[in-house]
C-alpha cells in the first residue's frame, strides 16, 4: 500500500515542529526576563527592571511573528504562559510606579494570559504593600490595597468558564484572599501607629 501523501504530511509536521521549538524556546526566555524584571521592580532597580521587561517585550513580539503561520503553535500553553508572565511584570512596574495600567491591546497579547498576568500582579502588590509597612510608609500602602482591591473587582466581573479564561476563577480567588490579607495587616499597622502616636502624647 503507497501513501502518497506522507512526504507532504512529513513537511508540514517538519516545519510546525520547527516553529514550536523555537516559541519553546523562547517562550522560555521571556518568562526569565520578566520574572527578573519582577525582582528588580522589589529592590527598586527601575532601569534594570525596564531594561528586562522590553526585552521580554521584544521576545514576545519575535515569538507572535514566528508562529504567525502556525496558530495551533501560537496558542499553545507555554506561549500563553510568557504571555501572562510578561503582563505581569509590565503591569506590576505601572503599579508599583503608580502609572496608568496598560491594558492588553497595548502590550499585544491575547486578553486571557493578560487578565491572568493582571491577577498575579496582585500578589506582588501584596509584597510591595508589606515592604511600604515595614518602611512606615502607611499612606503609599494604602493606595496599593486600592489598587488591589480595584483589579479584583475588574476582575470578578469576568464570568466566563474557566475554559476560555484558562483559569482565572482561581486567580481572582487567591487575588481576593491575598487582598483580605493585606487589608488584615495593613489595618493592624495603622491601628498600632495609632497607639503608638497617643503613647508618646502621654510621655
């Protein structure tokens, strides 16, 4: 039996392989770079941070041109993954400057990894809320619970299945648990300053 068409099958495979090693690849490079953007965002290296978060950028943009022939390849998990990580670092860099949020036309990717990005950010607001705590900064730290509060309103609002939002029910969960959190501490802060200030107008 003779199956003309397998060199043509064997091609196309060939070639979308390919294509899938290198959005593996470099998929995987820009979650280093934001994930190392994200960090430097916490030791307020803004120049390093902003160096890393547009090479992740830059990547992104390379991997979206690569595949552009291969959607099966494009919307592949791990695409969407570096997708998520490079919103996050982006959207956390515009928190944690107190910046208009870029939304995800802007950044270039899909709405999904960009809501799930939006919900991770949370979690680093959360620290940076807890790093402002520590340095008594109490005004800063509230506007970052504002700001917490508000992407998990936005993002409660998105009722779709978890399907075509690749799980962001569960993201918006653990973002409101992490808010209630922060709104735990930082309100025993401010209850303790309180003390504190009234102590010393006693002494």
């Amino acid at each position: 039996m003779e199956f003309d068409f397998a060199d043509d099958a064997r091609s196309i495979l060939d070639e979308r392989f390919v294509a899938r090693e290198k959005g593996f690849s470099g998929s995987r490079q820009v979650t280093r770079a934001s994930a190392n953007a994200i960090r430097a965002l916490h030791r307020n290296e803004w120049d390093e941070a902003s160096r890393l978060i547009q090479q992740a950028g830059a990547l992104l943009d390379e991997i979206t041109e690569t595949l552009s022939g291969h959607p099966d390849v494009l919307h592949a998990g791990f695409v969407w993954a570096a997708a998520k990580e490079y919103a996050e670092a982006r959207i956390t860099e515009a928190l944690f400057k107190q910046e208009p949020v870029p939304g995800f036309s802007e950044l270039g990717i899909d709405p999904v990894p960009y809501l799930n990005g939006l919900g991770e950010a949370v979690g680093e607001m959360r620290r940076r809320m807890l790093d402002l705590l520590r340095d008594g900064d109490l005004a800063t730290a509230e506007k970052a619970l504002e700001a917490m509060d508000e992407i998990v309103d936005l993002l409660a609002s998105m009722d779709y299945p978890d399907g075509m939002t690749s799980g962001l029910r569960r993201t918006t969960d653990v973002a409101r648990s992490l808010v209630e959190r922060s709104r735990s501490d930082l309100t025993a802060t401010v209850v303790q300053e309180r003390l504190r200030e009234d102590l010393a107008r006693l002494t």
